[in-house]
C-alpha cells in the first residue's frame, strides 16, 4: 500500500481538504481536476490493491466497453493510441493507469483503504472517515464508489449445497478453469452477451439461463491503424474532431430513447441482425424480445446470436430458482447436470452499498434519507448531506453514450460550489431543499413517457418504487448548461470560518 502522504513535521497527516472515495474513471477524473486547479491537499481511498473501478474487477473473457474508445475517455486526458474502435477491459485499466501517473495522482491513492463509515461533523465542518487503515478528516469528500462495484448474486435455492464452483462476472478470478466443464449461466445482459461467446468453443456444456430476452443490436468494431493512431499523435485536432462526430452521433440516439415511437420503428433493424443468424423459428421465438427496445439496456455483438446455435449450447428462457449438489434447476423444473455456474447477473444499483455508511447532519444514513428512491441536486449533492458530492450516482447514468461526459460535468459542478465557499471563507456547502425538490420534479417530468417508463419492461434502472432514479431522461448538453455551473442561489454556504490553522490542526 501507498504511504499516506506527510506533513511537514514528518508526523502522518491524516487531516485534507478533499478526499475521495475509488479510483475508477470517476475517482481518477476528480483527483486529476483538483491537481489541474492547483489545489494539492487531498487523498484517494482506494479499497482495492490496484486502481480501475469496474475496469480493475470486470476481467471476465470477452470484457469490453460498448462506447467508442476515443468517446469512452476523459476529454483533458485523450489517447490517440487506442487499438480498436471500442476497446477491450485490459486496455482501459493500462489508459487509467498510465493516466495516473501521468497527472501526478497516483501517489495520492491509498491502496487496501476500505471506507466503512463517513460521518458528518457540523461544527467542524468536516467528515469523519473511519477505514480499515484507520481515520481521517476532510472538508469535502467526492463519493467516487461507483453504481457497478457491488455484485448481484441471485437468490437461488440452496445455492451452498452446490459442489462445483460459482463465479460472478463480476468478479472474475485469474486463475478461472472452465475448459471441458458443463456450465451454467444465468444471465443474458451486457456481461452474458461479451462472455459466452469467449467460453463456449472451450466448455463441454454451456446452458444458458435467460430470464427476459434482450435486444441485441450488430457491433461495428475495427482496429485503428497504426497509421491512424500516428495521425492522431501529430495531429491533436483530428483527434478531437473524431470525438466530436462520435459525440454527435450518439446525441441523437437519445432522441429515440425520449420518443418510443422512433424506437419501435428501429427495432426492425435489430429483428433483422437476429434473424441472420437464427433460422431455427422456436429460437427466434425465445429470443424476440416483449417490449419496446431501449426499456433495458440495449446490447452490441456480433457472435452472440451465432453462438447459440452451436451444438454445445442450451438457451432455456426461464429462470434459475434453485441448486442442487449436482447442478441447477430452473423454473421449467428440469435439473441439469453443471460443473461451474456463472453469475452473470449485474450489480446491486437500487441499493447502493455506499448510502449505508454514509451519515449527514441528522444523523441519519444516506439509505435512510433515500428510503428507496435516490434524489439529489444536480446528480451530485444531496442535501442534509454537505460538502459531499456523488460522482456517477443517481439520474446520471445513460443508455446513448459515454458515462465520463457526465462525470467530468459534475467534478465541475462540484468545484464550482466549493468555490462560492472558499471566496465565502466559510467551511460549508450544501444544497438548498428546495433547489433538489425542483430538480427531481425536472428529472421526473422528463422521464415521463420514455422507452424507460412506457415500454412494457422491469428494468435495474427503476427503484422499489418504480421510479427510474438511475438514467439522465435527456441529452448530455441538456446536463452540461444545468450543471456544470453551480449556481449560488441553489447552494446554502455556512459554518465557521475557514482558516489555514484550522484545516492544520491534528
């Protein structure tokens, strides 16, 4: 692990102005902006050995973004030596990586770190972060965990009785063997579509359980050139404007999201790819979705349909219930017969594992105050939560295009309102009551009439109480001219006076 950093006497320093919690894209893009903006005095808790997020724990075969490479990247830290169009995962963990250390953050990351409480302290106007590597105390805090970083495990009958192994996904180990095996998995999202067309010319067996059919539209991949990548080096703006038609084209997919009309009239194309490599008709059948495309997240392959038409293959569109020693029982009642069972089943999003331990100014948790329906301000503040901003978390996720556009407008966001503090001298920043009222009555205005909440499905975007509080209902310039500003009649500043002595004291 890390040192953690020094004061100036040599005595460790456990007191900073700024912490934030992960070191995925999200983590890495705030601690490269706090650096950029001068400001020298923070920390990374990290509760992992290694840095990534998601792009460090997703090592399952076939891994891989679904977003162009040269879009899926931090726009003040481009990379023009991207090898395909869409990356695999061990290229994007080396992007963070070299990034990292590029910015000069990498040794601000405390490795092996595990938050495990953060409690707000009024009169200090600070948080109180108990980890596994011990205390600390910072003025403002960057959540940075993540909405994929806990795994979903199904609830399966007698899932200990089994006497093979279970793998998530999710969790993918090293050293994993499945070759000759007989295996089950359950699941057929983003992860399901990349993975079992990487497994199935080596397992013995692949069945494959299938709660819901997705829809699964072609993946237009391609190496760039080494020529093309030298073009991008010499010339910087060839790159920025192929992040610029790649950001316009997914910009209007988002229409077709905000209109199902326009979805409908797509999902031909989709039937179409299907088709091409499915003749058996009871296979279509099984594999023709029920509702509109876009309800769940729509997936990109071009060996997934041809996959399950190999002998070796089972697609059983029902769901997995039970275990027994032996194999695994679906709600068709067969048993089959099973080596290993792969978990392919996402992560838990409507119950984000960091709102438990996370404390406001009554005392209560973050879950608490949620009470199964996530709102915040401006995707990134919660009130009765101050001087904490959410990165990545609720109503910011997107089915059109890349997440880190939105997470670089909210690390804006967030420097923006700790600016009016620090011009204030005060210690506190925290968004008015009724500036989040308004903004969640905005986002559910704009979520009403969507594929999401009108197109026949029960999606991981919905909360317990059927609000959609994972998705932006609209563009990513719409959240750009909301956000990116913090706007100082939403924000009430407070607290005691900010003095370099008493962000110093022990």
């Amino acid at each position: 692990m890390l040192q953690t950093p020094s004061r100036r006497d040599g005595q460790p320093s456990r007191r900073f102005k700024f912490a934030i919690v992960g070191s995925g894209f999200a983590g890495l893009a705030a601690a490269i902006r706090i650096k950029q903006s001068g400001d020298d005095d923070f920390i990374v808790l990290e509760r992992a050995a290694d840095l990534g997020g998601v792009w460090r724990d997703n090592r399952y075969p076939g891994c891989a973004c679904d977003v162009e490479s040269h879009l899926y990247s931090l726009s003040f830290a481009p990379n023009p030596n991207w090898s395909h169009e869409f990356s695999a995962q061990p290229e994007i963990l080396a992007y963070l990586r070299r990034r990292a250390q590029e910015a000069g953050v990498l040794s601000r990351i405390n490795f092996s770190t595990e938050v495990r409480r953060m409690t707000w302290v009024e009169s200090a106007g600070e948080w109180s972060i108990d980890t596994s590597q011990g205390s600390y105390k910072a003025r403002f805090v960057f959540v940075a965990a993540g909405s994929l970083s806990n795994p979903s495990i199904p609830n399966l009958r007698d899932l200990e009785s089994f006497r093979g192994q279970v793998l998530h996904s999710g969790a993918w180990p090293e050293d994993a063997d499945l070759s000759g095996k007989s295996v089950a998995v359950i699941g057929t999202g983003a992860s399901a579509v990349q993975l079992i067309p990487k497994i199935q010319p080596i397992v013995a067996r692949l069945h494959i359980f299938q709660r819901s059919a997705p829809w699964v539209m072609p993946r237009h991949d391609a190496p760039i050139s080494k020529h093309k990548q030298e073009e991008y080096r010499r010339h910087p703006r060839r790159l920025q404007l192929e992040r610029g038609k790649l950001y316009v084209r997914h910009e209007i997919l988002a229409f077709a999201f905000r209109h199902p009309i326009v979805m409908r009239m797509g999902q031909r194309h989709t039937i179409k790819h299907m088709h091409g490599a499915i003749s058996d008709p009871r296979l279509r059948e099984k594999l023709t979705p029920n509702y509109t495309q876009g309800c769940k997240r729509i997936l990109f392959s071009n060996d997934y349909y041809p996959t399950l038409t190999r002998p070796n293959v089972e697609l059983i569109a029902a769901e997995a219930t039970g275990v027994t020693p032996q194999g695994i029982v679906g709600d068709d009642g067969i048993e089959r017969k099973v080596d290993i069972i792969i978990c392919a089943t996402g992560f838990n999003v409507k119950d984000p594992p960091y709102a438990h331990y996370i404390f406001g100014t009554e005392g209560q948790s973050l879950a608490n105050a949620w009470a199964g329906s996530p709102k915040t301000f401006a995707g990134t503040t919660v009130h009765g939560f101050p001087n904490l901003f959410l990165l990545n978390g609720p109503n910011v996720g997107l089915a059109h295009t890349s997440v880190i556009l939105m997470i670089e407008t909210q690390v804006e966001h967030a420097l923006s309102a700790i600016r009016y503090a620090d011009r204030s001298g005060r210690m506190i920043v925290e968004p008015r009551a009724d500036a989040q009222a308004r903004f969640t009555s905005w986002i559910d205005r704009q979520m009403r009439g969507t594929v999401w909440t009108t197109g026949g499905c029960k999606s991981w975007y919905l909360d317990g109480t059927g609000r959609n509080s994972a998705l932006w209902p609209s563009y990513t310039f719409t959240f750009r001219s909301r956000v990116a500003k913090a706007r100082r009649a939403d924000y009430e500043i407070r607290g005691p006076q900010y003095s370099p002595a008493l962000a110093s004291r022990p």
